[in-house]
C-alpha cells in the first residue's frame, strides 16, 4: 500500500500537470471544433424594461410602436354601425387555443406583447392589459407606453391607502375595470368566436346585475371578402392587419397519420364506436342522451382521429372542426386539399365501405365526411333544426358555436342543446398501455439528449473562463463562447438526431441569470445574453416525439469547485424537497389535483416562500404538452376532475427572487400508477407517482443537511435508475456527458446516532466537513425522540 509522502507526491504532481494545461495556449491544445467560433457581445443589464415616468419616456429595442394601430383601431370603434366605447381584444383563436396560429395573435399585433396568456381592452383614451404573474417582466419588456399592465392578483395603487374601508383592494378583473371605468350605457365590443361560453355569460350576466350603468355586449363581425373567395374578415383586427400587409397565413402542412397498434392502442373508429366493454364516445353520448356532439377543440380533434400536422407553432395540431352524431361523422378541415393525401384518405376510410363498421336503419354506411372549415358554424345550425335529439355543446366552445346552436326563433329549437364538459378531455387525459410505454421511451431519449446539453454548456463554460482569465466579466474584449440562444440551437441539434423527434413542445426557456426570474422567459437576438459561472442559469424545455411528448426543467450553477451562495443552496433544496416529496406521495380515488399542490409548497412554505404559478399540469402524448382537465395548482377549477392511474402529470415546483435577480425551476413528468400499501382502508384504491423524466440534479445547489431520510432514499433510487436507464446511451465512463452525469448521481451514504438534545449535522464533502443546526434534520429524526433516546447526532456522508 502507498505511503502517505507517496500520495502526496502524485497530487502534487497531477496538480502541476493541470495548472500547464490549463495555461496552454489553444494553439498548444486541441481545441474542439465547437470553441472556434468566438462571439463578442456585451453583458445586458438587468430586466431591460420600459420607463414611462422620463421625459422622453425609455423604450427597450424589444418594444413595438403601437400608436398608429390603436388610432387606427378606434377610428373603426367610432364608426356609426357601432358607435363602440371600449373593444376587448382575445388572445386566443376560434378553437379558443392556448397557442394560437400566428395568424390569429391579434393581441400581439395590436400590442407587441407576446405572452401566452392576456386579456386586452382598448377604449377611446385608454389601452389595458391584464396578465398573471408570468408574463409581468416579459410585458415591461414589450409594451410600449400607451399600454398600461395590468397585473392580476397584486394591490391596485390607485387605491388610497390610508382609506379604511378600502383596505388591499387588488387589481381590477376586466369586467369590474369595464364597470367602474365605462360611461353610462356604454357598447363594449367583442368577437364571439374568440369568447368562451362562461366568459360571455360571467360579462354579461355582471352587466346585468349592476343594471344601472346599463352596459351592453356588442357582436362585432364583419363579412369582407379578400382576394380568396374563402377567406371572410370577422374581426376588426383583421381587417387592419390585412391592410398593413404584414399578417401571416396558415401553414399549410399535410395531415399525418399516428399508428394505433404502435402509438395510440386504438384506432379513431374504436374511439368512436368502441368494443362491447369500452366506453367509446357513443357510448357516453348515450348514458347523455345526446344525438349529436360538438367538437372544437384542436386537441381532441387530432387525439379522437389520431392525425396530427403543423398549423400551430410548437404543436402537432391542424385548423378542424368536428360533429359526431348518431348516423354521421363529420371532419371540417381547412385547407383540405392540402391536408389530404392518399394515405390520409386510406386512414379515414373516405369512401370505403370497410371503414365503415356501422349500419343505420336503412342500411346505409356510417362513413366519415369530409367538409369545407368554413361551413361548420352554418352546419351546426342546420343541425340543430334538422335533428330532433339534444345537441352535446362542449363549454370549451366559443360564444359564437353557442350562438349557433340557439336560434333566438324558437325557444323550443334553444331547449334542446345544453352545455357540458367535453367527454374527450377524461378520454385522453388516461393514457393506453401503448401511450404510456411511448412516453416512456420518448422521456429516455430526451433525457439523454438533456445531460448532453448540461454538460455541453459546463464545458463551454469552462472554457470560456479559462480563455477570459485577466479579462474583467464587463470588459468589451471578453469573448463569449456560449449564450441562452446558442443552448437552443445546439440542443435542436441533438434532437434532431432522433428519427421520431418531430418539434418542440414549447418554446424552450433558455435564461441566465436575471432573465431566470421571469417565469415564462423567451430568448429573442435582442435579449440573448451570455451565459457563465457566475450566476444561476434555468432551461426549461420539451419536444414532441412520435411517441409521447416531453417537459423538464433544472437549474445549474457551473462554478462547481465553488460551493454556492447558502440561500441559494437553501432555496434550491427547498424546491428539490417540494417536488420529492409530492413523487412520493401516496393518495387515494377520487382526489383532486389541488388538493396535493400544498405538498410540492410546504417546504418552502416553512421559511416563508412560494411561487405564484401552478405546481403542475397534464401532458398530451403527441399533443397538448399542457394538457388539461388535471393539474396541481391552489384554488378550484371548475373543469378538473380527479386524478387517475396512467394519467400523465408535471411536478414543477420553484421559487423567483422577488427583486428579479434570479430564479429556481425543477421540473419532471410522472405517471400516476398503483400504490404498494399493507392496508386498504374502505374501497378506495391507493396510488402513487411514477417519475419518468430521468435527469440528475444540481448537486453543489443541494443542501443535503437539510433532507429528510425519506427524501435521501428517494434521491439515492432515483439516481440509480438516471444512471443505469441513462448512463448506457452516452458511451463509456470517459466522455463528458457520462462523466456530467455520473458526478451527479453518486450516492448519498449517511449514518445516524444519539448524543444529545440538539441535533448536529455533520457534512463531508470533497472541501471539508460542515457543521450546523438544522429543523428539518430533527424533523427527520423525530422517532428518536419518542422512544426515549439521550443523545442525539446525525451524520451524513455524501459521497462524491
């Protein structure tokens, strides 16, 4: 065995070694090919946002000059056919979509703000917009200064303070601003197909409550036809936009086909028609004693006929509407001379009688009917006069469907529809066996594609502060070797080499720094920054494979021979505690989302934090990658329904530095899936969470001291299985992203003993041993207590 002088002397040596490659030159070193290019932007100062109170006001290049289309605007509002005092402006399009086309981003035109969610409304003197905390900085960032932010859920500060019976008055919804803001007798203007049924009827039955400002909801739809005989205007937007000249048109993507044997577990006549012990869509509308069902939504539309393109950036979608009854299946398609090719025509069974498994009472084939998008809103009105059944109105539609289907002749004609939730959300929040095994294998490949990046942006990091070493982090000269932008461009490429990656499922969240505190941050040329060791960086990201599709997020800190700052390792770790403790959480039938949410919060609770978004959401497979009616969030949601095994949920807890500085996210799927437990309590049954996003976590940002024993446990299997699942698919134990991976997933030793009342907690890592007084640790060892025990002290080795 070595001698210890022995050992000391081969350290000196390997150090020496180091030091001489680390001051190589890059001509004297090998340097790899994605060093070469050197790119040399300046370092952004934080949250570059408007300023509205100098003169002249500030304005970040990000911003969009708005004048002229809000004059424009209200110039069409003043118009004698409707003399309008205010126009609400939807952020949505007539399938009310998370995500809209870019040709129905109306908000975005007339605003420049591109958030995902915002409700806007434009009177004669005044343009607002309500947002939530998520998109707060982006807004600052990309509204100019005839808009005013309005920020949903904080204190309004046109409020006097000091006024008793006003206290903490928050922020004003839309409909109560319209109300205390409008004139007497005002026209509020909208578009009905981009308003939802209950938010039509929350305005105006709030109108109507308050009867003495007698305000009045005004159907704005003009009838314009462009060049295209098809191509109708409804909207005043549009009609402005048109003229400008700069409004995008739909894409214009083929259908594909999603295989049911390899990809779905049933084929779209099986969903429809179903087997003697399925629950097929018929069935359902049967037990409602519906004759017919309106489908509008996007989603259920490519899941109900497993078809799948690209009209929607980010998501497998196309522009369809859809009518089930009991004797016909009708597919409105826009654009379907370019959506149907041969093998779409083959899938639907379009005028073969073998697709056609149903007969009605006169022996005529139940066959699928394609029809032109345009003719849906007509059709759904024929149909409510020809059918002598109730009409299935899902109250995901517009107002518009609504309107439809209720002709104002005849209240006979208006009883026979009624509103309910879409039988298709539960269809598909539960995943097939087929679905699941897809999502699986999906979450393998993009976990492997994930460590690829993380330790490619650590070596790059590396580099470029061995390159930058005698030049300051603000210096012009300081080269930069990678930026938010450049993470997204290189993990495209890895993706890329998947043959079924398909697209991302969102727009990945690439943020250094600063830009990390911004919940939903999205890096343009304008706000792309460097990326170093100095700070936290946040990726978020998720990709669509044939499969299933995916959503994660972590946090790194790439300086790490240097233990971080203690509240950012204490903020890191309460986070990680938050989302172990809701995966191993145990629950019960018929339990709602919201009813674990708090679990992923207590930890951070505890000292006093939170996060103002939701702790998770349903994923579609080849879908929706925030796929409802299931979700962890605080408050109730009138369209959640209790979670289910193999439904497909996020667990994304964090936390935001409330003066913006930085920001903490981690974030996996899980599948819900039997619980083990020795007891049965009534008949419910017992589930749990199976996790299947497979990515090692921070380990210098872990305050290990911190961590109960069953969240110790919890990490330690999960580790095993990141590096025997993953491990194998990044080569040998060399290269860097197996080496990245492998430090990261070492396991967590740890011994316990009694000495006292106070409990100890002793550290051991790579740079000494740490010694502090911690809750949780006596939290963690509390049965010692009870059975008596003197003393008291904990030990934990953490292996690296």
């Amino acid at each position: 065995m070595p001698s210890m002088r022995a050992c000391v002397a081969l350290i000196a040596v390997i150090l020496v070694i180091e030091s001489l490659l680390v001051s190589a030159t890059p001509e004297a070193r090998k340097e790899p090919k994605r060093f070469k290019r050197s790119l040399h932007r300046t370092k952004r100062a934080a949250h570059d946002i408007r300023n509205c109170e100098t003169s002249p006001t500030y304005l970040p290049p990000t911003v969009i000059r708005t004048e002229e289309r809000l004059k424009l605007l209200r110039d069409r509002m003043r118009e004698r056919r409707w003399d309008l005092d205010a126009y609400i402006i939807s952020n949505t399009d007539p399938h009310l979509s998370e995500v809209p086309p870019l040709r129905d981003r109306r908000q975005e035109f007339m605003s420049g703000f591109r958030g995902a969610y915002g409700t806007a409304i434009v009177t004669l003197d005044k343009a607002m917009i309500w947002t939530d905390a998520r998109y707060w900085i982006q807004a600052e960032q990309q509204l100019d200064c005839n808009w005013e932010l309005m920020k949903e859920g904080t204190i309004d500060e046109e409020r006097d303070p000091n006024d008793p019976e006003l206290p903490d008055i928050l922020i004003p919804s839309p409909v109560e601003w319209l109300l205390e803001y409008m004139p007497v007798e005002a026209k509020i203007g909208f578009d009905p197909r981009l308003m939802s049924i209950d938010e039509y009827f929350h305005y105006n039955l709030t109108f109507e409550h308050y009867e003495f400002k007698r305000l009045t909801m005004v159907w704005i739809q003009e009838f314009e036809y462009n060049n295209e005989p098809d191509e109708v205007f409804t909207n005043i937007i549009d009609y402005l936009w048109e003229r400008e000249g700069s409004r995008p048109a739909y894409a214009r993507e083929p259908l594909v086909t999603v295989d049911a044997d390899t990809y779905t577990g049933y084929t779209w006549e099986e969903k429809i028609f179903g087997y003697k012990d399925e629950r097929s869509l018929r069935w359902i509308m049967k037990e409602k004693n519906a004759e017919a069902l309106i489908i509008t939504k996007l989603d259920e539309v490519a899941w109900l006929f497993n078809l799948r393109s690209a009209d929607i950036p980010n998501n497998p979608f196309f522009l369809a509407y859809s009518i089930i009854t009991n004797n016909e299946i009708r597919l409105y398609l826009y654009d379907r001379q370019w959506k149907v090719n041969r093998e779409v025509e083959d899938h639907l069974g379009i005028g073969q009688d073998s697709a056609c498994p149903e007969y009605d009472s006169r022996n005529r084939p139940l066959c699928l009917q394609l029809r032109n998008y345009n003719d849906f809103l007509d059709d759904v009105n024929r149909l409510l006069i020809q059918t002598s059944g109730r009409i299935w109105v899902t109250n995901s539609s517009s107002i518009a469907v609504f309107n439809a289907s209720t002709p104002k002749t005849s209240s006979a004609l208006r009883e026979k529809r009624f509103v309910e939730q879409s039988p298709i959300l539960r269809m598909k929040a539960v995943k097939t066996k087929e679905e699941i095994d897809g999502m699986k294998n999906a979450h393998i490949r993009d976990s492997v594609n994930f460590v690829r990046i993380a330790s490619y942006i650590e070596e790059t990091v590396e580099y470029q502060r061995e390159q930058n070493k005698r030049i300051e982090p603000d210096d012009p000269d300081y080269r930069i070797y990678i930026s938010e932008l450049d993470v997204i461009k290189r993990l495209e490429e890895f993706r890329k080499q998947e043959l079924s990656y398909v697209m991302p499922s969102f727009q990945t969240v690439s943020a250094f720094g600063h830009h990390s505190a911004m919940v939903t941050y999205n890096v343009t040329e304008q706000s792309d920054i460097r990326i170093d060791e100095t700070k936290l960086y946040l990726l978020e990201t998720g990709a669509h494979y044939l499969d299933g599709t995916t959503d994660i997020a972590r946090t790194f800190w790439f300086e790490y021979k240097k233990t971080p700052p203690q509240h950012l390792r204490d903020q890191y770790t309460r986070v990680l505690m938050g989302l172990i403790d809701l995966s191993d959480t145990v629950f019960r039938t018929n339990i709602y989302g919201r009813e674990l949410d708090a679990i992923a919060r207590r930890a951070l609770w505890k000292n006093g934090l939170d996060y103002l978004h939701a702790t998770g959401h349903g994923v579609g497979h080849y879908l929706n990658v925030n796929e409802g009616p299931i979700g962890f969030g605080l408050g109730y949601e009138v369209s959640e329904i209790p979670l289910e095994r193999n439904m497909v949920l996020t667990n994304e807890p964090g936390y935001y530095s409330e003066k913006n500085e930085y920001g903490i996210r981690l974030e996996n799927v899980m599948v819900i899936v039997q619980a083990n437990t020795n007891y049965t309590f009534g008949d419910y049954d017992w589930n749990t969470f199976d996790t299947i996003s497979l990515v090692p976590f921070e380990k210098n940002l872990i305050d290990h001291t911190m961590l109960s024993i069953d969240q110790i446990k919890w990490l330690n299997t999960y580790n095993k299985k990141v590096r025997k699942v993953i491990g194998p698919y990044l080569g040998s134990s060399t290269t860097t992203a197996r080496k990245w991976l492998d430090r990261r997933t070492e396991k967590i030793t740890y011994k316990y003993s009694v000495s006292g009342a106070e409990t100890t907690v002793s550290t051991s890592t790579q740079t000494g041993t740490q010694t502090c007084f911690t809750d949780s640790a006596s939290r963690a060892l509390y049965p010692f207590y009870l059975i008596g025990a003197e003393y008291l002290v904990i030990l934990i080795i953490v292996r690296f």
